[in-house]
C-alpha cells in the first residue's frame, strides 16, 4: 500500500510505452488522412508562409512519420522535436484566434511531446534495442 500511495513511479517503462502509444497513435490518425486526401489538404495548406507543399510535408512528417516512430520507440527524444514543432504551429498559428477548447488538443500534444523528451523511450523500445547492443559492443 505505501509503494501504491508513494511519489516512486510504480512502472516508468510501462508508463513510457503507454505514453508513447496513445501519443505516436493519435499523431498517425491526424497525419495519415493529410497524406492519404494530399490533393484536398494542400490547396490551402500554408500556415508559416513555406509553401502548400513543403507546409503540408513538413506537417505529414511531424504528424504521421514521428507518430510511427514516437510508436515504436525509434529515435524518441528526436522523433518528438517535429512533432513539438509541429503542434506549436497549430496551436500559436493555425488557432491562435480560436478559443482554447478549439486549441486545446495541440496544447495537450505539445505537452506530451516536452514529457515524451524528458522520460525518454523505455526499455519496450526500439531505441532500448539499439542502443543495449551498441554498449554491450563498446561504444
């Protein structure tokens, strides 16, 4: 009882799988529509001024490919950096007139993102793969 009611993490591993899950998951639902309609999203896809094409790559990679790799654990702490960008735009740019309850979800995922950078990806990652073999072999 006082290991449940303590300030120790129970599980950071656990949590960090878990984290990176519904993350990486809901990052893919909101980038693979934009790739998947590119013709619909890009007419009118330009939010800092960088083109339709490039604004809505840049989008797709931070939303759709980080979300893949945010998922499975694969460069986490760099694969989170697009994704902050990417929801710091939306959030300060794309909504900056809205109301926060419009805003609020990329302010939750910029949120994860900085959380995501600090805990890492655990070792249920493919990064704790890499880089146990890269110690074991000296580096």
């Amino acid at each position: 009882m006082k290991r449940l009611l303590g300030p120790e993490p129970l599980n950071k591993n656990l949590a960090a799988l878990l984290l990176r899950s519904l993350s990486g998951g809901l990052m893919i639902m909101h980038g693979l529509p934009k790739m998947q309609n590119y013709d619909q999203y890009v007419t009118d896809f330009n939010p800092i001024g960088l083109g339709n094409d490039v604004s809505l790559s840049l989008a797709i990679f931070g939303e759709l490919i980080c979300g893949i790799f945010i998922l499975l654990g694969f460069l986490t702490r760099l694969s989170v950096i697009p994704m902050l960008i990417t929801m710091v735009v939306a959030f300060f740019v794309v909504h900056a007139a809205d109301e926060f309850m419009v805003k609020e979800l990329s302010f939750v995922y910029m949120i994860l993102a900085v959380v995501l950078f600090f805990l890492g990806s655990g070792k249920y990652s493919v990064d704790a793969i890499l880089f146990r073999k890269k110690e074991h072999a000296g580096y």
